[in-house]
C-alpha cells in the first residue's frame, strides 16, 4: 500500500473508525467475533474521508483469503466487492477452491468445543 494509507491505518481516525463501526462485531463471511479486522470495500479518492459504509468486518483467515482470491487476473474481484455479501461470496468461493473446510464445519466445531455446559 501507500504511505499514506499507512499513515491513515496508523491514525486516531482510523482507530475511532474501527471502534465505532455500527455493524455486529462478527466476521461478514463466516460470523466468528474474534480476530476481526476491518476491512475497505470502497477506497475513497482521499482515504481520510473513509465513512463507515465503506468498510466490513472479516476475521483474520477470512481477510487473508479475499486477498489471496484477489490476486493476477483476479484484482477485478475486489471492484467487484462494494458490499458485505460480495465480500463473503468471494471468502466462500476461495475456501471452496482451495479445498479448505466449509465454513459451517469450522463454525459447527468451534460452537461445539466452546459450549460451557461441557465443562
């Protein structure tokens, strides 16, 4: 990225951004609520302006991959993802592609390993 993308990740405004975004704290893509990151749908053409409609929360693994599935010939994907359901189609078509656990499966194991009456 640029540097002054950099900068602007680094900034107050940023970080006020990413704690008052209104959506469920939950990944777009898979609906966990760890690791997240906020996540730029929508560069504006001056990234101080960036409003909260131009971002979504995905979580670590799923960001990672709509990165990888945005690559070479790919890049036209990520013009495409201007909205949450965008973005986690293009999660869910990558993990499909290379090969990696459904989503739900993941989601059904962690539920069940997390459920305090087996304690």
């Amino acid at each position: 990225m640029s540097p002054e993308y950099d900068a602007y990740i680094c900034s107050d405004d940023w970080k006020t951004l990413h704690s008052m975004h209104p959506s469920p704290r939950e990944c777009v893509a898979c609906n966990v609520t760890y690791n997240l990151r906020l996540h730029h749908m929508i560069y504006p053409k001056d990234i101080w302006k960036t409003q909260w409609y131009h971002c979504c929360w995905l979580c670590e693994g799923c960001h990672d991959c709509f990165h990888r599935a945005c690559t070479g010939e790919r890049l036209k994907y990520k013009a495409w993802a201007t909205d949450a359901w965008k973005v986690a189609m293009i999660v869910r078509a990558q993990r499909k592609e290379e090969d990696m656990e459904p989503i739900g499966a993941t989601l059904a194991k962690m539920r069940f390993l997390q459920r305090s009456d087996w304690r």
